[in-house]
C-alpha cells in the first residue's frame, strides 16, 4: 500500500515510509547535481591531496574543477599500471589514495592478456550499498507485492587470491557478497533471497547452484522473481536445471542433500531446509521431462512477475532465448556498474530493455564526458579534449565516461560508451551503447562489438521461418587464409527438428551479415579484395556452455562472466574447432559503391 508522505516523491507513491526517505534521496541528488558533483570533487581532491599522483601534477591544494581540467591528464589502466603494480608489490605508501588501499576489484576487462586491477578503499563498500538500497523502492512503483514472496537469485563467489604485496584480489560481487553489509543486512521483506547466504558464500560453483536451484524448487510457489547478475548467467542456470533435474528431484523426494556437495555449512544449512517432498518431486520430473522447455521459467515458479537481470549492451542478444524460457516475463534493468565504480540507477526499470536508461547518481564519484566522435582517431596527450561535466552533457550525443574516485582513480577512461537519453531533474540519463573497443580487423576494416553484434541480428532474422535461433555466438579474425577473413561461431536453438534450416540458408546469413557491416569492410571484400568470404561454423549445443566451464577454470568469476565476443587465444580456438559441425562462407560479394570523400 502506498504510504501519503510528506516525503512523497515525483517519481510515485512510495510503498513504504523507508521507501519515501530513498526516492527523496534520489530526488535531492538529481535536483542538485551540479553542487553535489562540486561537493564530491571537493572532497576527493582535498582528501587525497598529499598522494603521491596528485602531487606530481602540483595542484598546490586546490580542489576546483579549472584546476583539475587544466593540470590533471585524462587517463588509461595502462597508464596507471605502475602505481598499480607497487600497490599489488605491497607499497602502503599514499600512492593514489590517502585512505589504505583495502583489495583490489578484479576487472572483467583485461590488459595485455591480464585482468585488470582496481584499487578501492573500505568506504566504497557504503556507497554500493546505498545504490542497491535504492534499487527496490523503485521496483516498489512498478510491482506491487514484492514484500508479499521472495527472489530466486542465482549468485556466486569467486575463490579470491592475493597479490605479491598480501592484498586480496577478487571480483566486485565477491568483495560485496563476503562483506557484513550483505552478510548480516538486516531483513527487508520487499528483498528475502530463496538461496540462504551459505549457498551464495560456497565458492564450489556446483554446490552453490545446486543447493540454490534446489533452495528455489521448494520454495517454487513464493518466487516472484527470477534473476541473475549477468542474462547469461540465468540462462546457466536453466542450463544446469536440464542436466541435474534427476538428481534434484530426488533431494526433493528424499528430503536428503545430494552426496556430491560435500562443503559442512552448505549440509548443515540444507539439513534446516530439506523436508521430503515426493509431490513437488514428481512435479519437477514431469516438468522437465518434457520435450519443450518454453516457458519452462513460469511452469515451475508461476507467480514470478519479472526477471531481473542485466540484458543491455551485448547482452541484448540474449533476450530472444530468455523470452522462450520465461514465456515473455517482463526484462527489469535496474542499475549501471562496473569494478572502478557504481555510477547509478534505471528510474524506470520495468522498460524495455532496448529503451533503458540509467541515470547517473552524483554522490558516487566525480563524472565527465569525453565527447565520442565515432569517425575520429582518438586524441593527443598533448592537446587533450575538452570533457563536458555531469549536467552539462547533450542530449542525443554520445560520451566516453571519465571518472574521478574516492579511491584514488582521477580522470580514468572507463571505456564505455553512452548516449543522452534525457534528464531527470538536472542529471542526465544515458543509453549504454557499447564498450569502445575493435574486436575485429583483418585490413583497414574496423568492427565493433554493437556492429557485430547487429550483424548477427539481421543475419538471424533469416532463421526465424526454421524456429531457429542463434543463442551464443563469438568471432575471430583468421588471417591465416590469404586474404584474411571473419571467422563468426553460431549455436543456434531449434526448436523443430523437422525444419530446420539448410545450407543455402546459412551461406545467406553469411552474406547478410557482410551486407550490415561498414563500408570499410565491404570495400575491402569487393574493391580491395582485401578480405576473404565471411564464414559462419555452426557448433554443437552446449559449446558455449564449455567455454565459460574453460574461462572460470582459469579463474574467471561466474558472476562477471561474458562470453567474448571476440576470441584469439589458442585453447578456446581449439575448444570451439572441435565442436564445429557445420561450416558455410558467404557465396557472394556484398554491396559497395564508392563514397565521395569528404
């Protein structure tokens, strides 16, 4: 029930007294962002003025926004990477930040091979928590009754290690997860988990999704929601449900854990939890015995309203195959983060995903944009650009996020790219468009992710009259063939075997695909025959399922975990050849003209 409050905020009736106090938070930050950012920027500096980085740039004290713009480089991971590297050797000096370098937040963007380092310090642990406080009194506006039943959540820990100097290194969720603010936080009945803390604290990853996914069977008629961090990660845990339902099933009828999780809190937790169940037993077998799985999300928890999880960017491609397992449930993205900072929140995250907008919360750090030029070739140390702070961005361009943390990190170059949506009081709201990157290039040619990735969309289009879908797909440049060209690895979805797609149907999606690409590629295939026939290795299902088994046996963490979108490294090449078992190249030269040059 809405609560009439004088802190009652523009954005809706607030369901709670401790829901009004967040909106008007929200409110508060968005309708002073200039002065809130001025505020932040002025602590940071003043704070962190006799570090070592600072003091090189003899900023003498000040803490305006001149001083920093005018004698502070904007920057990269790389160039920081010798601070980094003294933090990690065990430097304690004030090096970035005058406040201890707590760990590091291990990044799932890599450098030079290496997953990248991101000091933090203890305080930023509160500033999450504050962002994920706000997250459910805003999904209160558009759902009601979530107090009325729990989330089924699937979520994981990463074994941490520890750097020569003695510091953990871990995935931001791990740090977060093993902190007391998510161990011990105190119970809010619009935020009850279905998996208790000792299944999500296990870092045997098995045992964590199998002691979850059985936490979430029995619990099937109180979940109201559905989620994960990142698409594919749900999509994992269907996954897992279709190879281990037997065995789930048979926990549920015994009331007995299984004799492969082995980890004592996790049995001891269980024991509390198992009671013998033979009719949700022999509901489970019925259910997933059969041939179709769609819908499967809503035929075993039927009351789930929404699924929460991450589906901007490139994982957008993973909507089609959540809309078959969910029967169409709503798609929430509610939050914009990375391991260097927590930037903010979507004010309507019950929206379509391809219309999600996050708007930035001004207390989280100090924010400016670098204007994107998409055509242009990057910038000079020398006559750096002129960044656009917080309120000052246009709607309808496109900015490189630039921050300045807390923990030490100043005019750091995140590396996403965003486009202005709009605003809600004076701070902005942006589209996540793409991370600035090339995965592919053979020539001149240059293809980034959301071009590959729109690429693959058209081209599927083709697949649709065979009820077939492409549910994972990566790429590499193989220029190993004279011309070089684009390798693109499908596992497609069919859903009838009695129609399925033919040859000639794939060699089209090949060509499709060329044909979506930019002009730089298709001259480079049609005038400079400098780029061989695309081609497309259709893998067997269940390859990809492989490739992310592969990265978190190397120490990748299954929360953070993106299949790339590119790859190059030998063993995964080698992985996904093996599973190949069909291979079509484009059977055509796509369509090119000559552009007038400017």
């Amino acid at each position: 029930m809405a609560v009439d409050s004088v802190l009652s905020s523009t954005l809706g009736p607030p369901a709670c007294k401790k829901d009004a106090k967040a909106l008007q938070f929200i409110e508060e930050m968005t309708q002073n962002a200039d002065a809130v950012q001025e505020r932040v920027l002025t602590e940071i500096l003043s704070r962190n003025s006799q570090t070592e980085y600072l003091r090189r740039f003899k900023l003498n004290g000040a803490t305006d926004r001149d001083t920093l713009k005018s004698k502070l480089p904007v920057i990269t991971y790389e160039d920081l990477q010798p601070e980094i590297q003294r933090i990690a050797n065990g430097d304690r000096s004030a090096i970035l930040s005058a406040h201890p370098i707590s760990e590091f937040l291990t990044s799932s963007g890599t450098s030079a091979g290496e997953r990248k380092l991101m000091p933090t310090i203890k305080e930023e642990l509160d500033r999450r928590q504050l962002l994920y406080s706000l997250l459910m009194p805003l999904m209160n506006l558009y759902v009601p009754g979530l107090d009325k039943g729990k989330g089924l959540y699937f979520l994981f820990v990463k074994s941490e290690t520890r750097t020569p100097g003695g510091l953990l290194a871990r995935p931001v969720l791990t740090s977060y997860y093993k902190s007391d603010h998510f161990k011990t936080r105190p119970y809010d009945p619009y935020n009850v988990y279905t998996s208790p803390n000792e299944a999500i604290l296990c870092s045997d990853s098995f045992q964590s999704m199998y002691t979850q996914m059985l936490c979430g069977l029995q619990q099937r008629q109180q979940v109201l929601r559905v989620g994960a961090v990142f698409a594919s990660g749900l999509l994992r845990a269907i996954r897992f449900l279709q190879l281990n339902w037997k065995l789930l099933a048979q926990d549920i009828e015994t009331g007995t854990l299984n004799q492969k999780i082995t980890d004592p809190s996790l049995n001891k937790c269980m024991a509390k939890i198992l009671k013998p169940n033979p009719e949700l037993a022999e509901f489970v077998r019925q259910e997933c015995s059969k041939d179709s799985w769609e819908g499967i999300i809503t035929r075993i928890w039927p009351n789930t309203k929404y699924l929460d999880v991450i589906v901007t960017g490139a994982m957008a491609q993973y909507i089609p195959t959540l809309d078959y397992y969910s029967g169409g449930l709503p798609l929430a993205c509610t939050m914009y983060a990375s391991s260097e900072c927590y930037f903010g929140l979507n004010l309507n995250p019950m929206c379509k995903p391809s219309e999600a907008s996050y708007t930035i919360m001004p207390n989280m750090a100090y924010f400016e944009f670098l204007p994107h030029e998409p055509n242009s070739a990057g910038f000079i140390r020398d006559s750096p650009p002129k960044l656009v702070d917080l309120v000052d961005v246009e709607v309808g361009k496109e900015y490189e996020l630039v921050i300045t943390t807390y923990a030490g990190l100043c005019r750091y170059r995140v590396g996403d790219i965003l486009r202005v949506t709009g605003f809600h009081n004076s701070a902005p709201q942006f589209h996540f468009v793409r991370r600035k990157n090339v995965l592919l290039s053979i020539d001149s040619d240059k293809t980034d992710e959301a071009e590959l990735q729109k690429a693959v969309e058209n081209a599927s289009q083709l697949l649709r009259e065979f009820n077939t879908g492409v549910v994972e797909y990566t790429s590499y440049a193989d220029t190993k063939t004279i011309p070089g060209h684009y390798v693109i690895y499908w596992e497609l979805l069919m859903k009838d075997s009695a129609n399925t797609p033919s040859d000639e149907v794939l060699k089209r999606c090949c060509l499709a695909m060329e044909e979506s690409l930019n002009s730089v590629y298709r001259q480079g295939r049609v005038a400079d025959n400098s780029i061989g026939p695309l081609e497309i290795r259709v893998v067997k299902s269940g390859t990809f399922e492989e490739l992310m088994d592969y990265a978190i046996s190397r120490g990748a963490s299954i929360n953070q975990y993106k299949v790339p979108r590119c790859v190059n490294f030998t063993p995964i090449m080698e992985l996904l050849d093996s599973r190949v078992v069909l291979a079509h190249f484009s059977p055509a030269l796509p369509h090119w003209t000559p552009e007038r040059r400017r």
